[in-house]
C-alpha cells in the first residue's frame, strides 16, 4: 500500500521535475554563466581597454549570453535589460548614432544604465571592439568601452541574481500572492513560449533579415557583420533551444531531431557573416537551414502542445 | 404542440436580455462594431479632406490648424480600430497603408538634421523636392504626384518599413513638419506659408507639398472605404468571424493580447522610454502619442465590453465576451474587467499630464523620472492584463492548437517528412 502512493505521487508530478530541470540546467546556469564571462570581459577591459585585447572576452561574453538571450520572460523583461544587451536589429542606426554623440563631445554619462539601450550592451561593444568607422576610435573610446562593460557585467550581475527568486515562483505556482504564475500550466506555457519565439527569432530575424528576398537579398543586414559572428549566433541559439527542450520535454524526438538536423546544417554551412546569400549556390544552404529551422518550429507545435498540454501564450514579439 | 410553439416563437421574436450570450451573438456584435468605428474613421477622414482643400485654397495660420483639428479628430475612432489588427487578416493585411510607424519622414519633404546612417537610402529621399527619384537603382518618374504614386511605388520602396508614403502619419509630417523640439516642450511647427503658391511659399516645392497632402488624404479615403465595406454585411472581414465564430472569439482575444502586450507595452511604449528618443512616440510630429495610446486603450476594452461609443455619443453595444467569460469563471472576469479599467486609467493618466503641458516626448527624457513613472505605469497594467486575456483563452477553450491553426497541426506528419 505504502508503495503504492508513493509511485501515485511520483506518476502526479513528472511535469513539475521537467520544469526544474529546464531552469536548473539551462536557465539557472546559463545566467550565471552569463554573468561570469561579463564579469571578466569587464574585469580586462578595467585593466587595458585596447579593443583588440578584449575580442576574445566580448566573444566569450556573446556565446554566454545565447544560451538565455531568447527568454523573453522574467528579470530581463525589467528595466529594459534584455533590449540594452542585445540591441538588435537597429535598422536605424540609433546605436550607433547614440555613441557617436558620446564619442564627439566626449561627455560619457556616469549613470550610464541611463543611456538609450540602443548605445549599450554587446553590440554597442561590438562598434568598439570592431570599429567600422573612425569615431569609434576617438579617444574618448577607451572609457565609453569601461563604461559599456562595466554597465553589461552589472546588468548580468542583476539577472544571475534575481533569476533564481523568479525560477522558485515558477516551481510554485498559485502560491500565496503569486500573480503571474497561478497553475502549473501557465509555467510551461511561458516556456513554451519562449521557446517557440526563439526558434521564430533565428527564422524571421538572425536568418531572414539578411535572406531578404532573392532579386533583393540584404547581406549587410546579418546580425553581428564586424565581429564575424552571424551564423555562430544561429548555431549557438539553436543548441541552446534544443537543450531547454530536451530538459522541458525529454520525450519530444521529433522536435530534438529536427533541431539537430538544423544545428548540423549551421555548423556545416562555412559562411560566417551570411554573405554567401547573394549568390544563388550559397543562397540555397542558407535557405535550407531557414527551412529547416522552420521545420523545428512546425514540429514544436505538433509535439510540445500536446506534451506539455498547453498552447503558446502571447510574446513580446506580437508587435509588427 | 401549440405551447411549444409558443414558447419558439417568443425565444425567436423577443429580445430577452435574461438569455446567455452565445458565441454567434458575440462576433455578430464585434462585428457590428468594427463597422461602425471604420465608419466614423472614414467619416472623420471626409472631414479632414475638407479642411484640407480648405487649406489648399487658402493657406493661414487659421486653415492649416482647422486641418490640423480635424486630423486630431479622426485620431479617435481610428485608434479605437486598432484592437481589430492581428487576429483578424483582412485588417493585418491592410492597416499600413493607413498607419504605419514608425518613417523616414525624409522621404516624403525636407527635413533638419537627418543623415543617412541606417538601413534606409531613402530616408532623405525628399520627393517633394525631387521629381526624379532612384529607388533600387531604378529611376522613378515622380513627376505626378497621385495616389498610385505614393500607394504604389513610395509605399515601403525597396522593401523598407520606414520608408511610409501614405495614412494618418504621413498626412500628419505634411499638417505639422518635424517636431526639432527634442524631449524639450513643442510640437513641429510647419508653417502655412509652406503651402502658398507662387514667391511667398515656404519651404520650397509648394506645389507638390500640395499635391502630396491631397493625394495622400484621398487615399486615405479610399482605404478606409474598403474597410468599411470589409465590415460591411457581404464583407470579408465579417465573414471571417461569423462564419466560424469560435475563430471569432481567437481573433478578439488575440487582437486584445497582442495589442495590449507586444505592440503598445513593447514596441510602442516601452522602447520608446528605452532609447530615450523623441521620435519614438507614436504621433511625433502633432505631439498626440497620449491621445494615441489612450483610445488604443479603450478599443481594447471595448472589444471585452462589447461597446462603442462612436464620435455622435451614440452607443453600439451587445452580447460580449465578457458575458461569455463570466460564465466560465466569474472571478478572471472581474479580474480582467478591473485590469481593463485600470489599463485605461493608466493611459489616461499620460494624457491627462499631456494636456496639462507635459507632452509624452518630454516624458522619454533621460532621466526623467515622473515621466517614466507615469509611462511604465500604462506598460505595467498592460502587461498584466495580458496575463488575464490568456486565461480568458484558456478559459473559453480557445487554447493551443485552435490558436496556433497551424498546418502542422492539422495534418502533424508535414512536419515529420
């Protein structure tokens, strides 16, 4: 009889242990990770702010954060901290003109959290680091690059600490006073839809921006063009989907198939910045991979819905 | 016998307020009401044309701000539409060519200070000035300027976003001009002189800055008119929702969601206070973003309530999803139905501080901590709302796989292939 309720119990609550391992696995240490590699890139760039010098930890500093930079849920949501990370796409080059601003007058605020989240965060560094234009190397470049790493390790700092409060509310939904969180479906619908936003990122955004459309293809629109980065950023991205959903939902083959058929493809398509989209040939595997990666989505839909038992809830991205 | 076809005949002839809502009655009313706001927009633009000819014939200081008053006016029935954009294609598919946001206002009339730096060799473009432009590395005839030219051609040229030729913001950059004021007080400041023919026109080019504004208020016309008829009794749009009236209920919940959450919290409001940029502000050049977000505000609530209050006080109202959630949970329905009222309070908050002199681009400075207390106050409740409109969809057993209607789902071996 004993055992009996004790293997009704272990049959009531497998889907909570799916939830604490996607966080305690990937989330948890993704954002500690996260504020690790800032923590040093900001701690060399104290020492010596030489651009060159500090390539190797901004980059040490962007793969950590596409293990979590898809979660559009939680404390990145506040204060605006996941957009000054990552301020991408500026198709108007705010960022850039924002910095420029600084770097001309030499007047670099000392409350710099306070600056346009476009001018801030890893791709503010990137302009730095990789400067494309004369103005970022201004003298006055050399504090705006302490500024901009000291301001990332902070903002990494804040969420390595505040995620894991947020991750105990979400193994305790309905809990007294829980507002965002009432059952336990309504946790996995946030992460379902996370998941599903981040998949559509690399489609529609990392992949499709510079794709454009084949009489107008828009290489210069890749993500991360000065750094190299564009295609390592898909690659990364989608390891880092495929690992919440195989934490999440261990039993969804389909979907870890077909996500590994996509990081297979980005990992063997040798062109790093996507410039290989204006050629027919080249286009091609770039196309394929897209498809590929809307294949996972597709099959996302189809398996994780009725595995999780939820649908996906609304995202940041419902915007035009 | 006889009694029961009594009784038949009362259920069919008298309206008995006592009977439940049904989902039919719900999107037949939602529908009504789409017709009715896309009605008072084109009725509200009709007025606008004529205080623009009335402009064009006789430039003052007196026409231009009679036409920028009825612009202002057509402001709110429009915005109270746009809680009918993402769940429902026939809207989605259409709405920018009326309302896109954010523009290069550089391709369309001078402009101080803009250079180009981003993705669009548009953006100081300037077709009032040029008559002959290159777009794509085509040359453009833009001798004429004609409703099929800004629609047609101008319209996102070269597949840029910003690059916006026609609708209400457009037609707003011509009435009022850059607004050079920064986060500082001022809204543009056009003068009427930039549409005198002959020595005395300002800005150069008057012209075709005429032409432009009639060519561009005429299309507005014209879209909105197959709006109203989109709505209308034989329309597409209509049918869309009462034909399946379950796909119905999907398209108000997740015009209410998207709009509430991705649309005016994210992209509208709080990216806006983000970059601290002025021009984020979603009417920019009239200074009218509070008004703007406000009635995006009631639309949404309006759309829950089932009711509208249109521009002659009159009121359309009917069976409404909020009767059909309170049957299913009578708690989230007053949740939400308080969430909506104190989104609204939110929103009318701003423009009560925009009406007494603290516009919404002074708000965005840097550093401005009761303007950001007043902004993420409206994106709070937003947010939070949000969260009910999604139990709302769970409660009416719209979740998931209704939602999504993904091909995928219904036919799941696509995908395995």
């Amino acid at each position: 009889m004993r055992l009996m309720l004790g293997f009704c119990f272990a049959l009531a609550t497998p889907a909570a242990a799916d939830v604490a391992d996607a966080l305690n696995t990937v989330i948890l240490p993704g954002y500690a990770g996260f504020a690790t590699a800032t923590a040093a890139l900001d701690q060399a760039a104290q020492a010596d702010c030489a651009p060159e010098g500090l390539q190797d930890e901004w980059n040490a500093a962007f793969d950590a954060w596409m293990r979590v930079g898809f979660l559009r849920l939680g404390p990145g949501e506040g204060e605006g901290r996941n957009l000054a990370i990552a301020f991408w796409p500026d198709p108007k080059g705010l960022g850039a003109k924002a910095q420029a601003g600084m770097l001309k007058s030499g007047e670099i605020p000392a409350e710099f959290g306070e600056v346009s989240v476009a001018a801030r965060g890893l791709f503010g560094l990137e302009r730095l680091l990789y400067p494309q234009d004369a103005i970022f190397k201004a003298e006055a470049a050399c504090r705006l690059i302490r500024a901009t790493t000291a301001d990332l390790a902070r903002m990494a700092a804040e969420l390595s600490a505040e995620w894991p409060p947020y991750a105990a509310r979400m193994q305790a939904p309905g809990a007294v006073g829980e507002t965002e969180f009432l059952t336990e479906a309504e946790v996995k619908r946030a992460l379902l839809t996370a998941l599903v936003t981040g998949v559509e990122f690399q489609k529609d955004s990392r992949l499709g921006r510079p794709l454009g459309d084949f009489d107008r293809p828009r290489p210069e629109r890749a993500e991360a063009r000065a750094s190299g980065r564009s295609a390592r950023n898909v690659d990364l991205s989608l390891r880092a989907l495929r690992d919440l959903t195989a934490a999440l939902a261990p039993e969804a083959a389909v979907t870890l198939a077909a996500l590994d058929k996509a990081i297979a493809t980005a990992e063997g398509l040798d062109d790093p910045v996507f410039a290989g989209v204006a050629e027919p040939g080249s286009r091609l595997k770039v196309e394929i991979l897209q498809q590929q990666v809307t294949a996972a989505k597709d099959a996302m839909m189809a398996e994780l819905v009725p595995a999780l038992g939820v649908g996906t809830g609304f995202n940041a991205a419902d915007g035009d | 016998m006889k009694r029961l076809t009594a009784a038949l005949l009362i259920t069919t002839l008298m309206p008995l307020p006592l009977l439940a809502a049904t989902p039919e009655g719900v999107v037949a009313n939602y529908a009504n009401i789409a017709e009715a706001k896309f009605q008072d927009s084109l009725t509200t633009a009709q007025a606008l044309k004529v205080a623009v000819d009335a402009l064009v014939a006789n430039p003052s200081d007196e026409t231009l701000q009679a036409a920028r008053t009825a612009w202002l006016a057509a402001r709110v029935p429009y915005q109270q539409t746009e809680a009918y954009r993402f769940g429902n294609a026939a809207v989605d598919d259409w709405e920018g060519k009326v309302n896109a946001w954010p523009l290069d206002e550089g391709l369309i009339d001078y402009v101080e200070g803009a250079e180009v730096g981003g993705e669009n060799p548009l953006a100081t473009a300037n077709v009032i000035a040029n008559p002959k432009l290159t777009i794509a590395g085509a040359e453009v005839d833009a001798s004429a300027i004609t409703p099929e030219l800004l629609g047609g051609t101008l319209q996102e040229a070269d597949g840029i976003e910003s690059n916006v030729a026609t609708g209400y913001h457009a037609i707003e950059f011509l009435l009022w001009g850059q607004d050079l004021n920064g986060t500082g007080p001022g809204a543009g400041a056009r003068p009427a002189s930039d549409f005198v023919q002959g020595d005395a026109c300002t800005g150069g080019n008057c012209d075709r800055r005429v032409a432009y504004l009639v060519a561009a208020t005429d299309l507005l016309i014209t879209d909105l008119e197959e709006m109203v008829a989109a709505w209308g009794a034989d329309g597409v749009a209509r049918a869309a929702v009462t034909t399946d009236p379950k796909a119905g209920l999907t398209a108000m919940l997740t015009g209410m969601g998207s709009l509430s959450y991705g649309e005016l919290a994210g992209e509208r409001i709080k990216l806006g206070l983000m970059l601290n940029d002025p021009e984020e502000e979603h009417d920019c050049f009239s200074d009218n973003t509070h008004n703007s977000h406000y009635y995006d505000g009631v639309g949404i609530q309006g759309v829950y309530l089932g009711s509208y209050t249109r521009i002659d006080g009159s009121v359309v109202s009917g069976e409404s999803l909020a009767e059909l959630v309170a049957a299913k949970d009578a708690a989230l329905d007053t949740q939400l139905k308080a969430e909506l009222d104190a989104s609204v309070a939110a929103l009318g908050a701003i423009k009560t501080a925009a009406e007494e002199g603290f516009a919404y681009d002074q708000m965005l400075a840097t550093g401005d901590a009761k303007g950001e207390a007043l902004i993420m106050g409206a994106v709070d409740a937003l947010v939070t709302q949000t969260k009910s409109i999604e139990r709302a969809v769970v409660a009416l057993e719209l979740d998931a796989i209704a939602v999504e209607g993904s091909d995928s789902l219904d036919n799941p071996n696509a995908v395995f292939q």
